[in-house]
C-alpha cells in the first residue's frame, strides 16, 4: 500500500510542477487527481471534490480573486496608470523602487512588464541584469506584504490571520527593502525625474488599489463574527466600481476585460488548491510522509525555498508543504510566525525562479542573461535566507 502512495505522490507532485510552468490552475487540479486515484477510494475521493465544490467560504474566496485582475485590467483601459506615473515627482533612486512597486500592488497579470520601459527610462545607465533586478525585487517586495495577493489565499490554507501574517512579515519587507536598496540602487545618482505631482489625481487610481484592503480589515475587524470573504467580496467589488464610476468606461467594457484578464482562471486557481489539500489530509500519504526524518527548519525554510525557485510560484508550494507539516507536528501546529517563515522563504526561491514569467519577462525587455541576473541577487537572496533560517533556528 504505501508503495502505492509514494506513486501517487511522486506523480502527482511531478505533474504539478511541470503543467504549471504553463497552467497553474491545472496543475493543482491534476496533482489533487492523481492523488486522489492512487491513495484514496473513488467515494471518497468524489466525497472530497463535493466537499471543497460546497463550502461556501472557498466558493466565495475564488469569486473574489477571479475579480482582482478585473480591477488592474480596468485600470490600464482607462489609463489611470498612466495617471499615477505621469503625476509622480521624486529623485531618480525613489523612482526606480516606487514604480515597480506600484505596479507590483496593482492587480494586474504582466505587471513587471508594464513597469519594465519606466526601468528603462528611469535607469538608461545601468547595466541590462541589474534594470531586470531591480525590476523584480521592488515590484515583489510590495507584494509580499500586499493582503490581497498570494497572502490571501496560502493564510486561509493556513487558517492563520491575514492581517497578523501581514504584520509578521512587515520586517521582512522591511529586511527586503533594505538591501534592495543598499545592493541594487548603490552608486545610482538622486536626479529628480521630469514627472510632476499632482496630488488630486492621484487620489483616484489610489482609492482604487486601497479600498478593498481596507474595507476588508475593518470589516472584519468590527464584525469578527461575519464570513470574512463576504466583506472581501464587497470590497474588491467596491474598488471595481470606483474604476468604472469615475472614469469613462461602462458596463459593456467588462466584455473586453474579461476576455483580456480571464479572471476564471484565478477562481479555479484557488478551487484547485484547496482541492489538493483536502485530497491530501484525506489521504495516507500525510502519514506517508509523516514518518520521514524531516525537521521543521528543513520543511519550512529549505523546502520552501526550493520549492519556489523550482515552481516559480507561491501556491504551489504551499499547497505541497502545509500538508507535509501538518501531517509530521498536527493539524493545529502551524503558528502564525511559523507560516510567516515558511512563506518568506517560498517568496524568495519564486522571487528569483528563472520559470516566474516577471523574472523571464523582464529578462527578455531588458537583454539581459540569466546569469547577470542572478549576480545582483545572489547575495541579497543569501542574506534574506539566512535571516529566516536564523530567526527559524532560535524561535521554531
């Protein structure tokens, strides 16, 4: 019988690593089959599919994600991005960080490579690995502690707090911040850009990047009892709305967005990994894997980082790794900063992942060879990795 599970992980995580270097949302969902074929009975199986299909707090969870690249989407068509770069004042050093980073908390697919001819512009100077660096690192940086994306999902996996996650992980950005700054920008002189500041034309491209944040944690925080996807819901909704509202697009535009954005294949990102999970702790492979020799430092910091350097993605190791711990330290084992861990290290192995398309993508606008690339980073990516394997050694 085990020789059977180990098959079926095997493939299953085989199969999950290779289909989403194309398909994330299909890779999920194949490896939660696969798994399912090999170590569970077809009822039970079918039992767990009903199971995640049912639950309304995941049903919800994927609607609300499947309408955040509507958000980013509507943005570009309406050219408020165009607005918040052309309305920036600030020396050449804040530029570099601020604009990918305002690409990287705006809900859009190809980000990086929006942000991409601004690094150019803004750092004609620089060599072609270090504008891909750079390009990378501050629009990622933003996204590690932004609430509303890959923390979103992983912290329901979790079932950690969103928002304690995103407070455990502010000295990570902070950390993060620190030698992007030191390792990437040294050398680069303050001249102030040409953009000018217009503060009242800022105000809304930003309301609508703000809005379902801060909507959602209040809501849940004056109503602790509520479901928290529904205000979740209302606020990605509501910044939709402002979108639409204040600028000149109309209903009939959700046509077009939706064909560009295809927002499904976020909703069915997070059916198929909460469909992985299920599969997984209904499984025996989590006493399988249970009984290997593994320490917690090695799961959640090396593992992790591999992981995502080999996925170039952050759910799917999440997905392979909760269930691993869960199944060797119980259910209940998983701290807050214990997760904060496991997911800073995930985030730095994808962040430099040469299959994460912002890495492949900014590589290519720029010219620039793998290897360049990952001279800049290597050190600071060292460092970052150290720090959580130290702050794992003393607190874990």
């Amino acid at each position: 019988m085990s020789e059977l599970v180990w098959l079926g992980l095997f493939l299953s995580f085989g199969f999950l690593v290779l289909i989403a270097r194309k398909t994330l949302w299909l890779s999920l969902i194949v490896g939660a089959l696969i798994l399912g074929i090999f170590t569970l009975p077809l009822e039970k199986m079918g039992y767990e599919i009903f199971r995640t299909l049912r639950e309304p707090s995941i049903l919800l969870l994927a609607f609300g994600v499947g309408l955040i690249p509507l958000i980013g989407g509507a943005m570009e068509e309406s050219r408020l991005i165009d607005v918040l770069v052309e309305n920036l004042r600030v020396n050449k050093k804040l530029f570099l960080i601020f604009t990918p980073g305002m690409f990287g908390m705006l809900p859009m697919p190809g980000g990086a490579l929006l942000s991409a001819p601004l690094i150019e512009k803004g750092g004609e100077k620089l060599s072609p690995g270090r504008k891909t660096a750079i390009n990378v690192w501050f629009r990622h940086i933003v996204v590690l502690v932004y609430p509303l994306g890959a923390l979103l999902a992983t912290t329901k996996m979790a079932g950690i707090n969103l928002y304690k996650a995103v407070f455990y992980l502010i000295p990570g950005f902070i950390l993060l911040f620190s030698l992007g700054y030191f390792f990437l920008l040294k050398g680069i002189k303050r001249a102030i850009n040409h953009y000018t500041f217009n503060f009242k034309k800022l105000i809304l491209p930003f309301s609508a990047v703000l809005f379902a944040p801060i909507f959602h944690f209040f809501s849940i925080t004056l109503f602790p009892r509520i479901l928290p996807e529904i205000p979740l819901v209302i606020g990605i909704s509501g910044s939709l709305f402002i979108v639409f509202f204040f600028t000149h697009l109309e209903l009939k535009d959700l046509k077009k967005l939706f064909r560009k954005t295809k927002p499904w294949r976020f909703s069915l990102i997070i059916i198929g990994m909460f469909l992985f999970l299920h599969i997984f702790k209904a499984s025996e492979a989590s006493k399988v894997l249970a009984e290997l020799s593994f320490s917690k430092i090695f799961i959640i910091v090396g593992g992790g980082a591999c992981l995502g350097f080999i996925t170039g993605r952050v759910q799917v190791p999440v997905s392979i790794i909760l269930p691993i711990y869960y199944a060797k330290y119980g259910v209940n084992s998983m701290s807050s900063f214990t997760f904060t861990i496991m997911f800073f290290s995930i985030f730095m192995g994808y962040m430099i992942s040469p299959v994460h398309p912002c890495v492949s993508v900014s590589l290519e606008f720029f010219n620039a060879k793998l290897k360049d690339f990952f001279k800049v980073l290597i050190t600071p990516t060292i460092i970052s990795l150290a720090v959580a394997f130290l702050l794992a050694l003393i607190f874990i």
